[in-house]
C-alpha cells in the first residue's frame, strides 16, 4: 500500500515517477479543450469518499469529437488513464494518479424517453435518471434513486440492490471502444453479474445506454421513490462521505442457502465503530466505510484490510472489494 510522500527524498522520487509527463501533454490538452484542464488535482475533490492524492491532469471532454481526439492521443503515446464518474466506487490512493483522469461534460448527460424507451447519457446520475423515468410513470429504475453515481460507472459496476441491478432492463450500450471507434453493444454481449460487467475488457468508455422499462402510473413510481429514499435514509450513514458498501456480498452457496451479508460478518466480528485515522466502520451500516472528516485515502485502505482480515479470522470469509482501489 503506498503512502503519501513526507519527506523530501520521497517527494522527489514521486517527481521522478511522473517525469514522463512532459510539457507536452500539458499544452496538448490545454489546446485541445474546451473545459481547461485540472492539473494536480487533488482528487479528493471528485470522489464521494472525499480521499485521494492528486491527479497529473483532470480533464472534462466537452463532446465526443474532443473525446476521441483525446484517446488517439493517448493511445499514440500510451498514457495512463483513467476515466471518472462520481467517483462512487473508486478509491485513489494518497499518491493520486500518475495520469489523465477523464470525466465526460454536459452533452453526454442528456435522458431521452420516447414511450417506454430511455436512451440515457454516460454522465447522466442515477437519481436523475430515475427520478425523469419515474416521473412519466415508467417503472424499473427507481431503485437508483440513492445510488450516487454516474450511468457509465454505475453499468461498470453493475450497480443495484440486493434485488435489482442497472443491467436488469438495460437493452443496449453505446461505447468507445479500445481501437477508438464508437461501438453498440446488447446487454448479453457484454456480460454482466452480480456487481459486475465485462466492460472494462471492451470498452475505454461508455457513452450513452439504452433501456426498456414498464408501464406503471407516476403516483406508484413516485411513491416507491419516496419509499426507498426514506429506508436508505434510516440504513445508510449518509451524513459523512463514503464510498457506499466496501465489499460485496458473498455469493449464495450451491445448496441455496443464502450466506450472511457483508455487513452481517463485519458486524459479527466486531469491527462496527473501528477507526483508523479519521476513517471509521460505519455504526448505522457496517459495510460502509465513513470519512469523518480528515481520512485519509491511507487511512480507509488500513480500515479495509483490518475488517478482511479479523472476518477471515472469525467466519473463514474472504470478502470480494465491491470498491475498486486504483494504483498511483
Ligand atoms: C451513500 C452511497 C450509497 C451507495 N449505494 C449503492 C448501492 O445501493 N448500490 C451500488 O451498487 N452502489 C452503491 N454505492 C456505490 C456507488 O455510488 C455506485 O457503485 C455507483 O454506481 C458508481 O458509479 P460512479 O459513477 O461513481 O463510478 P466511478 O466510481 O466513478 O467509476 C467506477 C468504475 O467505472 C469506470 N467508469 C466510470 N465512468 C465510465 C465511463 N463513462 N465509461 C467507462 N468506464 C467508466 C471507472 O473507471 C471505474 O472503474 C453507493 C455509494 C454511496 C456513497
């Protein structure tokens, strides 16, 4: 696990890595958007868990043209990068990203919806989109309404409930693809599980998904709205940053029985209340790891790797990360 760098040797080696990151890149990027580029960022600023050292450049396309200008650039001279939603299942560490972190811009979060079809934007968030089907009564995503993250990363992760998933009534999705062109893909081309899809093996980025919902009536959606916002409400820390549930659930066993929860076994072995640093294992919700202020990117991953390992210890469990951890 890295640290953030604090003496000097170690800030210049830090330096040093990145030296590869020349003016160059600097000025191409500046001259080639819209939106001017972020450079050390820090990305603490852009993560629903409020952690994470500095990015080498941030930036925000402003349309696709910019977009794919971007990625041949990239591809040419093999750069890092890393592309962002809400940046709700991500942890950077303290070192940042040695790298462009690349978010999409306004024109890439438009909702369309023409009967019961709705063609949504990458960068369009989850509450929005289920807030605008729900209100012309289409029935289906209203389960996104709490989930704070963006329709591309949130289909990377297969985002849902314990119930329900964002693929569940996906029909198809439009990407860039890894040779820069723009691809349609249908849901079982790209494959997705419990909390999880193969895109990040096709895909460079998700532009735009397409879903077929039900018709209901928009009292019943509304209501269900209002319903699992006021249940997320009593279940969910939300009032310190976070990054939602930090492990997934495990998988039911061959017998089909259903084996305890992530947060069941991380309550069980009494990590509920543990902190390291200002990073501390949620009371109200024991899979969520919370930022009480002045966490560390250092600090959640310790926490992390305490509650895998006193679980291991106490129920024979290896918890599967549900976050994704992004190296420096
Ligand atoms: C309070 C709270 C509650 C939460 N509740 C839930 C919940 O109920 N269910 C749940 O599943 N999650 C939950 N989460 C976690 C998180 O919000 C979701 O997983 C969310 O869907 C992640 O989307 P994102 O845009 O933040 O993805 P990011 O974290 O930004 O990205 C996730 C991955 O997708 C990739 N990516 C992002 N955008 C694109 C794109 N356009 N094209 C290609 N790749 C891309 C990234 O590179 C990364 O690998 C919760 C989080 C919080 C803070």
């Amino acid at each position: 696990m890295h640290k953030q760098p604090t003496t000097m040797s170690e800030a210049d080696a830090f330096i040093r890595e990145c030296a590869p990151w020349a003016d160059s890149h600097r000025r191409f990027l500046s001259d080639l958007l819209a939106i001017p580029p972020l450079f050390q960022e820090p990305l603490s600023n852009h993560t629903t868990m409020r952690v994470g050292g500095p990015a080498e450049a941030l930036v925000t396309v402003a349309d696709i043209m910019e977009l794919r200008t971007l990625m041949e650039y990239i591809e040419t001279r093999r750069l890092r990068h890393f592309v962002l939603g809400k940046g709700g299942n991500t942890l950077f560490t303290s070192r940042g990203f040695c790298g462009i972190v690349i978010r999409l811009g306004r024109t890439f979060d438009a909702c369309d919806i023409h009967e019961n079809k709705v063609s949504a934007g990458g960068a369009l968030s989850l509450p929005s989109l289920a807030r605008q089907t729900a209100a012309q009564g289409l029935t289906g995503l209203e389960f996104a309404c709490g989930i704070p993250g963006l329709v591309g990363g949130s289909l990377v992760g297969n985002a849902g409930t314990g119930s329900e998933s964002l693929s569940d009534h996906l029909v198809f999705i439009d990407l860039l693809d890894r040779k820069n062109e723009i691809r349609r893909l249908t849901r079982e081309e790209v494959g997705f599980s419990y909390r999880h899809s193969n895109l990040t093996a096709v895909s460079s980025v998700v532009l735009r998904a397409h879903f077929r919902l039900r018709q209901s009536h928009p009292q019943a959606t509304r209501q269900r709205i209002s319903s699992l916002t006021e249940y997320r409400g009593e279940t969910q820390p939300l009032k310190f940053p976070s990054a939602g549930c930090i492990f997934k659930n495990p998988v039911p066993r061959k017998n089909g029985d259903s084996p305890r929860s992530a947060g069941a076994l991380i309550e069980g072995a009494g990590m509920k209340g543990v902190t390291v640093g200002g990073a501390e294992v949620s009371r109200i919700h024991a899979n969520f790891i919370v930022n009480r202020g002045h966490a560390t990117s250092d600090d959640v991953q310790e926490l992390i790797r305490q509650v895998h390992a006193r679980v291991r210890e106490r129920f024979g469990v290896s918890l599967e990360l549900e976050v994704r951890i992004v190296e420096a």
